[in-house]
C-alpha cells in the first residue's frame, strides 16, 4: 500500500475558528469500504504506540462510540449494551474488511430510544408534575448505571424533565423580576459533564446531540409557555437526528476508532479535512473566536485580538469559557446549534463581511448551564497581525513607595508564517516579535517582565525553542521522543535578550508549546511560574496524514511523538506545576487531558544536560509568603475566593432539587455569583500605557498579583546583591 500524504506537523491544539473562508465544493461519493480499509490499516502503524487493531481496540472504540451517542446514558437500556457487546470483539475484523455497518445498527437503536422519549416527554408535559416533593435529579450520570427496565427509565426521565419544567418557571420569575437582566437570569438546568470535557479534546466534527432537553428552543422564551418550551426543544433533537446523514455517521464511528489510541488521534472526512486546512491557514472572515465542542455547545476557547468579538465591548460580549447554544442572523428566529457537529455550527456563525450575527450563550462562570445572554455582533476581517504579541508597560510601587516599571506580554499563540520565511525577510513570527518587544522594554529600563501564557493553546514547536533561547544563552530546551529516537533541540544562539526577573503566568489553558516554554524556563531557574495549579497537559504532537492523493478519502489525525522537559519528565497528564499558585475558575472545571477519555500515560526519559540558570527554591518560598499574605488582606481576594467556592460547589453539585421553593432559593445565589464576578471585574480597572500609549483594558486580579509578585522578586534581588557587595563578594 503507498505511503500516506503528509499534509502538516501540528503542535497545536486543533481547534475550529469561526469566520473561515471558503466554502466545501462538489464531491464525488465517498468510497467508505476503500476508506474505511485504509485508515485500519494505517493508523495502527502511523501511531506512536504501534498498538496492533484488536480486541482491546474494539472495545474502546465500541465505547467511544457509545459515548459519543449518549454520554448521559439516559437513551440506551442496559439490553441495548449488552446487544452491542456481543459484537465488540469482531469490530477490529469488520474494520479490516472496509465494513463500518454497525455504526448504522447501533446508530438506528439510537434513533428509536429517541423516538420513544420524545413520546413519553409529551405525556409526561401532559400530566404535569408535583412541585412540592422532596426529590432530587442526579444530573452527572456519565458513569451511572444504565437503566434495566422501562420502570426505571420512566422515572428517571420524569425526573429530568420535571428538572427543565422548574429550570423554565425559575428563569421566567427572574426575568420578570429584572428585567433589565432577563438573559443572565439563572436557569437551573442539568448540564452533563462528559469525560471529554476538556480544553484539549480535539474538535469533534460529528458530536450527536447526548439530550434533546438541553437544545435551547428556537423561539423567544417570552413566548412560550414551560410545556412547549420543552416539547419545542425535543422535537428539534429528533429532528436533528432523522436529517443525519451517512457522513456524519460515518465520521462520528470512525472518530471513536481513532480515538481509541488516544482522544488526539481522529478521522476527518473530506469536508472537515478541508476547514482544518482553511483552519490552519488562519484566512479568517467572521466573529474572530475559536471554537471547540463541549457537552454540546460551541464552546469559546480564545478571541482572536482585534476580531469583532474581542472588541466588542458591551455588557453581555463573549469571554473564553462562554457556550454558544444558539444562533440567529441579524433579525431572524434563533437556531438552536447544540449538540451540532462543530462544522455546521460554524457555517452557521460565519458569513459575510458586514452582516449581523446573534448568539445565545451560557457564561463561562455557570458550569451547569443556569443563565444565558445574547450577544450581537457584526462580521469583519480578522487580520494576522492581531494575534500578534502585544505588550504594555506599568508602574508598580514597592514597599519603600519606589516606583517600579514593570513589562507585560501577551502571547495568545506560538505563531509563524512559515511559508512566508521562506520568501520574506520580515516573515511573522511570535519569537521575532517577542525578541522585539524585550528589546524596546529594556531600552524603556523595565526592571521586570510578566509573560503572560494563559489561553495559550500552543503553536509551533520552532517558535516555542527560539522564545526560549530570548531568556537563556545556550542549552537544550525540549526532548521529543518518536518511535525510535528521543531528540533534544537546542538554542545555540548565546545572545540573551532579556536576562532580568521574569514572570511566567499560565492556567489550565496554556498547552503544548505553552507548556514547553513554562517547563524549560522554569527548569533552567530562569522564571518564576504563577497560576492555575496546572497547566493542560498536553504533551503529544499530531501529523495530519491524507488517506489518498486526491484529497477524496479524508485524512487521519495521528498522534506520532510526545514532549519532554529537560530534567526529564513529560508534560503528559502532569502539566506544568506553577511555582506560586493563584487559581482561577479554571481550576475548579473538568479542564486538562486528565479529564479526556483513554489519554496517554505519562512518562519519562532520561535528563538532558543543561545549567541551570540560577536556583529559585529560597526565593519561590519568600515570594510565595508574602502573596498569600497579600491576598488575604486584600478585599478583592477575599471576595474572589469566594467566587471560586461558590463555582468549585456548582461544578461538583451532583444533585438538582426538584422542590420549587429550594431551586427559586438556589437560583437567586447563583444570580449573585454573577453580580460578584461583574463587581470584582469593576474594582480591579486599573489604567497601563500600552505599545503606542494609549490606554488599555482593565488587568485582572491575578495579573496585577503577579506584578506584585515580580516587585517582591526585584527587591529580594536588589538585596542580595547589595548584602554580596558588603562582604567584597564579586
């Protein structure tokens, strides 16, 4: 069989971003037995793993597969499992063959459970239900039981819906309670939260809707009374499901194949093969904002700087962590797009420059779904340069009343045009800009820098070796391990750019090149890492591999190397442990690969043979000390803690009261933890000098303690260094 086409090298996370140019064009029919026998015959070879297509093989794509269809196991009975286990074993020989059939069978089960729920919700809309019981719904259910009998079925979605029934009733008394807040009122609803919840799992182009309950319904709310709301919203999912077509089936089963090496690894047929490469190209029309799947929405990882989403700036715009549920062109119904493949739901978002686009989404600070807002906006270029690194300088005092000038970088992407290196001198590049940005900072005598990597999902490996070369003279900076080799990549270059205190600041955002950079520096004792208590841990890198020539087949996403920092140890699973931390609501969500299905182990090599720069233990334990002493006599913090509590009990809430009076109680809190957030947000405007001058956008609570903790860095410094000077040290 002829070798695969090697399309491109990702160290990215891959992720779809809203506004792509170009549209799919006519294709020939899909050889599905051709395709099928190719991807089971080279994925297992291409992997890192060489895992050979078995039984155990079988069984987790059987899973995935099941998963993907009905990851609240609210669908299928306990009999349906059982049927589909007996085949579980001949999956891998059917593979072999070119035979995906099953994903049809089990597929067409699916459709039919549906079908009778969506029955039995009418009845149960019909009937009505009794608002004073003390009961509860168990909304986390990914690793419950399936049901056994129709009895128990029955009950279980009498408790569901009753649970979206007072969800509808308790958001209708606050919006007239407020109505000037009627989009963020808390709607008490019962979002799953899948294994695959996550910043890192890999753009599900074939996501199936796990509960028509949690489509939004297309009409205004205003509208509609509890019942028809409801009914609306699951006669729109069966509606979905009867439109599938045999591609999307079909890339739904062969995706669960592919991830059951690792949740990295997929299938992309020939229609989202070609958004990945407009994707990759990043020639962007849209909103400006990338998107991932999570438990059905469109979920908001990053906003492009200088897209419309990123300069809107009105009450309800979208922020990192927002879901988007619904969509509406300009002044047209509202579409509900959850549980849609990410694909459609992109088209849907995108369009022309100039035209009006309406989203309906859940705030990032409500785990479990409770309170939507509407956002508009207007479609326009998103340009390069704008994801560029931006920086900005700020004046601290110390505790003498000193004034400190401090730096500041953003680096929202390891980007490179590396077709353009190859013609143009003055090709893009992060590590260039960064390089020219310490460069300007260290003529303006800045005393410190803060590089900021938080929602940096990584980017090129290249760039992420010559960022780390800007802060060391010369030494590895990453390991990689292949199949048969483990390579260590350098900096040679023995210039140091910036040599000064420096602050790196990540959360559970910053991935993969992201990851690489906080490692080596910290390794080298060069940084003080400030943050979440992890960063993602992604430590994988993916080659994406056409199945034919001709673009025809697809093409698989294969994991083929992993990562390793220069002491040894992998940022697989395990991430990168900050040095000081100050967690953010990050850290109380099920974000990072520890929380995807089937990820990788972690491991180690051997260490590489570096210098390190300095040793930062004594330091690290002083600068910790007095932030933690700093914070807990700071108001703002104080309240900030508790918005973190209040979010780390919503996410780990297990059970919804279907008692009325209990969930209006509990809706009115969860409001406030919203107000909380908008309040804390407004007491931490503070005004920086930006590139140009001009003002920037409000810091945030974390930054601004992290510029608080590279004030203390500098003084510890400047007090060694005179204390060396007294006792004729050189």
């Amino acid at each position: 069989m002829k070798r695969l086409k090697r399309i491109a090298l990702a160290v990215v996370i891959p992720l779809l971003i809203v506004g792509m140019t170009g549209a799919i064009s006519d294709r020939p029919e899909i050889d599905y037995a051709k395709v099928v026998k190719t991807l089971a015959h080279e994925l297992p070879r291409e992997h890192l793993s060489r895992h050979d297509l078995d039984d155990a093989v079988s069984r987790q794509m059987l899973e995935n597969y099941i998963a993907s269809l009905d990851s609240e196991r609210i669908y299928f009975l306990d009999s349906d499992i059982e049927s589909f286990d007996r085949k579980s074993a001949l999956l891998d020989d059917e593979l072999r063959a070119g035979d995906a059939e099953f994903a049809h069978e089990v597929f067409d089960v699916f459709k039919q459970r549906v079908r009778d729920r969506s029955a039995y919700v009418e009845t149960l809309l019909t009937n009505g239900f009794d608002l004073t019981l003390e009961e509860a719904y168990f909304w986390k259910r990914k690793d419950a039981p399936w049901c056994e009998s129709r009895e128990t079925w029955n009950d279980l979605w009498r408790k569901r819906i009753k649970n979206e029934y007072i969800r509808r009733l308790v958001a209708a008394e606050l919006a007239e309670a407020d109505s000037d807040t009627a989009e963020e009122a808390p709607q008490e609803d019962a979002q799953d939260t899948s294994p695959e919840v996550g910043f890192t799992n890999e753009t599900d182009l074939a996501k199936t809707p796990s509960s028509e309950a949690d489509i939004e319904d297309e009409l205004p709310e205003e509208k509609l009374s509890p019942e028809a709301f409801i009914q609306e919203r699951y006669k729109q999912f069966l509606t979905t499901l009867e439109d599938s077509d045999k591609e999307w089936v079909f890339q739904k089963y062969l995706s669960a194949f592919a991830r059951a090496y690792d949740p990295h690894c997929d299938y992309m047929s020939p229609a989202t093969a070609e958004d990945f490469d407009i994707e990759m190209k990043l020639s962007l029309f849209g909103i400006g904002a990338l998107l991932r799947p999570e438990d059905g929405t469109a979920k908001i990882v990053r906003l492009i700087p200088g897209g419309p989403a990123a300069r809107d700036e009105s009450k309800n715009k979208l922020r990192p962590g927002d879901k988007i549920i619904a969509v509406a062109q300009d002044t047209e119904k509202a579409v509900s797009i959850l549980h849609w493949p990410l694909y459609k739901a992109v088209r849907l978002i995108r369009g022309k420059k100039g035209t009006c686009v309406v989203l309906t989404v859940i705030p990032k600070t409500d785990p479990t779904g409770t309170s939507t807002k509407e956002v508009t906006l207007i479609r326009d270029e998103v340009k390069l340069e704008d994801r560029a690194a931006k920086s900005s300088i700020k004046t601290i005092k110390d505790a003498h009343d000193r004034a400190v000038k401090l730096g500041v970088i953003e680096l929202p992407a390891f980007y490179a045009d590396l077709k353009g290196k190859r013609t143009n001198p003055d090709y893009k590049s992060s590590s260039r800009d960064v390089g020219r940005i310490l460069r300007e900072m260290r003529e303006a005598d800045v005393e410190g820098v803060v590089l900021d990597l938080r929602n940096n999902g990584g980017g090129s490996l290249l760039e992420a070796v010559l960022m780390t070369g800007l802060f060391i003279k010369t030494g590895p900076t990453v390991q990689v391990r292949e199949r048969h080799t483990i390579s260590i990549l350098p900096d040679n270059d023995p210039s140091i750019v910036y040599g000064g205190p420096l602050i790196v600041l990540v959360n559970r955002l910053s991935a993969s090149a992201s990851e690489i950079l906080a490692a080596a520096l910290q390794d080298y004792g060069r940084a003080i890492i400030v943050g979440d208590s992890k960063t993602h841990g992604k430590g994988s890198v993916q080659t994406v591999l056409g199945l034919s020539r001709s673009d025809t087949m697809g093409a698989i996403k294969v994991t083929n190397a992993l990562f390793y920092r220069i002491s040894g140890g992998s940022t697989q699973l395990r991430g990168v442990t900050p040095d000081i931390v100050i967690p953010s609501a990050f850290d109380f969500m099920e974000f990072g690969e520890d929380f995807l299905s089937n990820p990788m182990e972690w491991s180690t090599v051997r260490s590489a043979i570096y210098s390190p720069f300095s040793d930062l233990k004594g330091t690290i334990a002083d600068l910790a000390e007095r932030s933690e002493t700093r914070r807990g006599h700071d108001e703002r913090f104080v309240a900030y803690r508790a918005l973190l509590k209040r979010i780390e009990a919503m996410s780990t809430r297990e059970a919804l009261p279907l008692n009325l009076e209990e969930r209006r109680a509990q809706a009115v809190a969860e409001k406030e933890l919203l107000d909380i957030q908008n309040s804390l947000m407004a007491q931490s405007e503070v005004e920086e000098e930006g590139e140009e001058g001009e003002k920037e956008s409000p810091a945030d609570l974390v930054e601004e303690e992290a510029l608080q903790i590279l004030v203390d860095m500098i003084q510890i410094a400047s007090q060694r260094e005179k204390a060396i000077a007294g006792i004729g040290m050189p």
